[in-house]
C-alpha cells in the first residue's frame, strides 16, 4: 500500500463559510450520495481490493454527516464542465454552492485519505482504517461492474497514485474543479502537500469522462459468493458419504483440457422435471425462418436460429446450464430491473455461431435476451450477459449486439431488416454508409459505448425495414435503444432530415444513458426562443429516454445557441411525466451571457404554455411561452408556468 501525505494534525480551519445544519448536510449527502460514494472510491487504496472498497466508500460516505451544526467550508468554483454552447450555466445543478454538499464532500475526502495510512503507528488507529462494521453483506461480495480496456488501464494509473494525487485527479476530473478550487479542497482534507499532489495526479493522462463509468461506480454492483465453500465442508462433515459423492461430481465437471459438460456453470443444487427441460438443446425452440411473414407478432418470438453453431450440442449444453447456474468464474452483467436467474422453460435460440474470437449463444424466453460467450481458445473468461425485452415490437426488436471487439460492434439483425448502414448522428448531411449483412449478421460498426474522450461524433446503426428505416444506437447493452424524434405521444422515426438536424447538437447527451435499460430516446424541439442581443433564435429540445422496466425514465432540457456544435443541459429529471405521452409539456431555463457580456435568465416552455413566472434570485413574468429577464450571473430562479387549459407547470430541475 503506498504511502500518502496526510498531514496527521487536526485539519486547518475553514475559511469564513456559512453554518451547516444537520438537516441541510443530511439532504445534501442523501441527494448527492451516488457522486460522493464514486468520490470515496475513487481515493480509497487499491490495495483493499474491489469488495472492501466498495463496502468502505460507503461506510465512509455515510458516516461523514456531522452530529451538530459545523461551519462549512467556501465553496472552490468549477470549471465548465464539457463542451457546450459558451456562455451558459445550467440551472439543474444543485451541487453549485451548496455549503452542505462542499461539508460533507470534506469529510468523505478526509477519511477516505485516512483509511490509506499505515497501521505500523504508535497511536491507535483511527476508525477509517479499520475494515467497517456496516454496511455488511453476509455471505456476498460486492464490486462495481466491469468496464473497458481504457477504464481499466486508468484504474491501474491511478493505483501507482498516492492517495492525495488520486484525489487530486477525482476532483478535477469529477468534480470539474480548478487547480485552485482542488488545492483548497485538499488543504481543508488535511492534505500538508497539494500541490505535490496535484502536480502527482498531473502525470496521469486527462480521461476524466471514464471517472463516470460502471468500472468506478460503487452504487451499480454485482454480487459474488464468498462463504459456499465453507458451508459445503461443514455440509460434508456431517454426511461424509454424501460429500465424498459431491466432490467426485463436482470434479468430473471440472474443466481441464477442454470445457466440460456443462461447461463454466456451477454444481446442480436441486432438481426437477422444469429445470432439467430448460437445461435440454434437444428442447430449445427453434423457428423457421418465414415464420414472421405470417405471424400476428414482430418481436424475438419469430426470429429465426442462425449462425453456423446451431448443430453445436455441447456449445448449447454449456450455454444453458450457465445461464441456470452461473459459476464463480462466470462474468455476469443485466440491465436494470432485469432478473438474472434461469429460463422457466426451454427457451428460443436465436443465434449460436463464431463471432470474433469468442462462439456466442443468443437466447430468448419471452422476457429476456441473454447472450452467453466463450472464448475459442482455452477454458477460462465465460461471460452471461441479460437484457429484458418484453413488449418488444417490430421497431424495436430490430438488432441484438452480437459482439463488441477493438472499438466495434456487430449485431444480429431481425429477419425482416433488408438493408443495414451506418451514420453518424453529428454529421445529418453526409448519409448512411452501407454496412454487409450476412445471413442477419452486420459488418463491424464504431460503438460510440467504447469510445473514451472527447465526443467528437456518435454513429448509430441504420436499419431499412421495406419503406421504413430506423435509427438505433448501442448504449452498452444487449439491445440497442431506438431513437425518435417529435412530439410525445407520436413521435416518427429519427431518421428524416427534420429529426437528423434535431439530434446533431445532441447527440453526446446520449453519453449519459449507457447501461441505464434505455428502450428507446426521443428528442422534442418544444419551443424557439430569440436571443436578446439580437444573435438569432436557439433552440429548445427535451430528450426522454424511456427503460424497459417502465419506471427510471431520464428527461433532458436543452438549449442549443446559433453556431454552437453541441447543446447544453438546462435541467434534468428521473421518473417524472415531461416530455412523455401522458404529459407532452415541459418548462425550463437557463442563464445565459450575451456576447456585450450581460447575463440573462431565459426560459421556455411548450407552446401550450400560457404564462410564465421567475421569483427568487431572478423575477419576472410573461404572458407567452418564452421569458427573458436581466440577470446577475450565478443568480438561480424558481420557474412556474400555466397552460393555455389553466394546469399549473413547475420548472424542469
């Protein structure tokens, strides 16, 4: 474990800040607390491993709430955050100037610097050191989900950190701070060196958008067995005959020069006539491949088996007896609110063939689709992978990823997809570059998933289905989410010229949906407002990324700016009705710089808004669906609306 320059004397006194109440440091830590367990994370040794991490960010997060009214500390300033139109401030970050937030942000830092120090001390070691006493999982391991090469070459970077430079690298790359801002927060963190951190933490490669990955998100977890062993040799002391059978079982399906029978999966537990039918190849269902021309449905149910594994008894056997019990070496992954446990039935096989370096199975039972891979050469690096697709119809049982390999994507198209291609979402007036099908298989495409570093393009998969093409991107799941363009309710497909145009400044924004369950995103050019220096008119569009499971709906208000490349988020909100079928209406703002230099607040809402009200830091009121008022800079508004039908409208935060 490295060494970290902790200055090992009370922490110096903050600056003059305001005082925190227990309440107000409790909302802060409860609404923040995903970003600060990612913060504690981040800092915490490597050394620990990935389970004891996890379990310490979290303990550390939430003993960092005080037990009486404390000072806090002044707030360092951000930086701009990633590029978008200049000139504007989102109004949906609550973090800006929270003194709550900037408290509790401190304590994480401090304790989690702490628990990286040394045990071989003549004091007594402090309780961050210690390994926590809760939150404990029994019987479990938990650890983030796996990410890519880049995020795993930046975590063994930051491994060689000390403990202050990784923090000095968090701060900058997640917290978006100056060096100024991160010099101060460490110095309050009881840091004696900040500026050696900093100038540690410099040495590593600027890739601050990986910090947002699964790979270092404590909060999305997967969960492994710990204690089975042990709890089997006390099963085998007091039935030894039995146990002595077991182990011979367990032994024979071992994988030694080759995958055993049932390959990576682990021993059979129970038994019975259901279980052992779902586990037969003979018993998969198969379709034939006109099945869906004269089909009532267009879904997975009428996908044909393909690929040149389907004869592969054993590649089969394998596959559905880890789907049923995957084993400790097995990596499994699902999308959110998808069940992970084994088929009821015999289910449908879709694909079985070679992709890559890997044979790749390709399963559906009604609700899931579960891919299941093995490498061709060896025994070892088995991986289960589960999307749920129920109410899939025609548009979006459209592909199925296949693979992933250097930076690319293949997929398995439906039967009724005629023609493939691919487009860059940024770039509406360059066309659809033709991809190769064969039997339903795509050429490899560019995953935007997989690319690390600035957002430069973002190339989706073009499907031509008779007289209809569709637009689908890969969000690093099973199943690629469809996207749309228009009103909510009845949107039409994103891949007109209208709806192309809509999605080029905004196409990065579907950066932050990867591994969420997205079914599909649609963008809504709700309103156009003229900008008050006379500039021209930005645009205002809100994006809706609805999840298979129903509920985590992901709504965006975003402001575009004549000339800009990329839009800016004004405001953002889970599981509410904007933007959605059931409630086509949404109201935002954003504050926003003229290029004479004056700030003001610019609000919008859908054209059925009537009036619209700003009080707090900002006032003033309009009778139409647009407002602008003179603003200070930093200053934030309380927005409400009326429609046209006389409901009320609150501001999109």
């Amino acid at each position: 474990m490295q060494s970290q320059d902790v200055a090992q004397r009370p922490a110096p006194p903050s600056p003059a800040g305001p005082v925190v109440d227990v309440e107000q440091a409790e909302a802060a830590l409860v609404e923040h607390y995903p970003r600060l367990v990612r913060l504690a994370y981040l800092v915490l040794p490597p050394g620990l491993g990935r389970s004891r991490r996890v379990l310490t960010a979290h303990a550390l997060t939430q003993r960092a709430l005080p037990r009486h009214r404390t000072p806090a500390p002044v707030i360092p300033a951000q930086n701009g955050g990633p590029p978008c139109s200049s000139g504007v401030e989102s109004s949906g970050d609550g973090r800006d100037g929270d003194p709550g937030y900037a408290l509790v942000r401190v304590q994480v830092l401090r304790t989690a610097l702490e628990a990286g120090l040394s045990l071989k001390r003549k004091a007594w070691p402090k309780r961050s050191q210690l390994p926590p006493v809760l939150p404990q999982v029994w019987g479990l391991k938990l650890f983030p989900r796996s990410g890519g090469a880049d995020e795993l070459a930046l975590d063994q970077r930051l491994s060689t950190l000390s403990g202050p430079a990784r923090a000095a690298y968090a701060l900058r790359g997640l917290e978006r701070l100056t060096d100024d801002g991160v010099r101060e927060v460490l110095t309050t963190a009881g840091v004696a060196d900040a500026d050696g951190a900093l100038l540690e933490a410099g040495g590593i490669p600027a890739q601050y958008g990986l910090l947002d990955s699964p790979e270092f998100d404590p909060c999305s977890l997967q969960a492994r067995p710990t204690d089975l062993m042990r709890r089997r040799q006390h099963l085998k002391a007091a039935l030894a005959a039995g146990a002595a059978l077991l182990v011979c079982g367990a032994l024979l399906g071992l994988p030694g020069e080759g995958w055993g029978p049932e390959g990576a999966a682990a021993p059979p537990y129970a038994r019975n006539p259901a279980a052992q039918a779902a586990l037969d190849p003979a018993k998969l269902t198969r379709v034939p491949p006109t099945a869906w021309r004269g089909s009532a449905r267009t879904d997975f149910s009428v996908w044909p088996a393909r690929g040149d594994l389907t004869g592969d008894s054993a590649l089969l056997r394998r596959a559905l007896a880890v789907w049923a019990r995957p084993g400790g070496t097995v990596r499994v992954s699902a999308t959110p609110g998808t069940p992970s446990g084994g088929p009821a039935g015999p289910p449908q096989l879709l694909y079985a063939g070679t992709v890559d370096t890997a044979r790749v199975v390709i399963l559906y039972d009604g609700l899931r689709i579960t891919r299941y891979a093995e490498p061709k050469e060896g025994t070892q690096g088995a991986a289960l992978d589960f999307a749920r697709v129920d109410g899939a119809d025609r548009a979006e049982a459209g592909a199925v990823v296949l693979g992933r390999a250097d930076g690319n994507v293949r997929y398995l198209t439906a039967p009724w997809v005629t023609k493939a291609g691919e487009r860059d979402l940024m770039k509406p007036g360059s066309g659809a570059m033709d991809l190769v099908l064969t039997d339903g298989v795509t050429a490899p495409l560019a995953s935007p998933a997989l690319r690390s570093g600035a957002c430069t393009s973002w190339n989706v998969l073009q499907l031509t289905d008779g007289a209809r093409t569709r637009l689908l991107t890969d969000l690093g799941e099973l199943v690629p989410a469809r996207l749309t363009a228009g009103r909510p309710g009845s949107p039409g497909e994103a891949s007109g010229a209208e709806a192309l145009r809509t999605w080029e400044p905004f196409a990065c924004s579907l950066g932050t949906l990867r591994s969420a369950g997205v079914r599909s995103v649609n963008a809504w050019a709700f309103n156009e407002q003229p900008l008050p220096d006379a500039s021209g008119s930005a645009a205002w569009v809100c994006t809706r990324a609805e999840t298979w499971r129903g509920g985590g709906a992901r709504v965006l208000a975003q402001f575009h700016t004549p000339g800009g490349r990329y839009g800016a988020v004004a405001a953002k909100a889970e599981n509410v009705l904007a933007c959605g079928a059931r409630e086509p209406h949404v109201l935002a703002g954003v504050l926003w710089k003229s290029k004479a230099g004056g700030w003001y607040l610019l609000a919008a809402g859908s054209r059925e808004t009537a009036s619209i009200r700003a009080t707090g830091g900002v006032g003033g009121a309009s009778r139409t669906s647009l407002l602008t008022v003179p603003a200070e800079r930093g200053a934030r508004a309380e927005l409400k609306g009326t429609l046209r039908d006389g409901r009320p409208i609150g501001g999109l935060r």
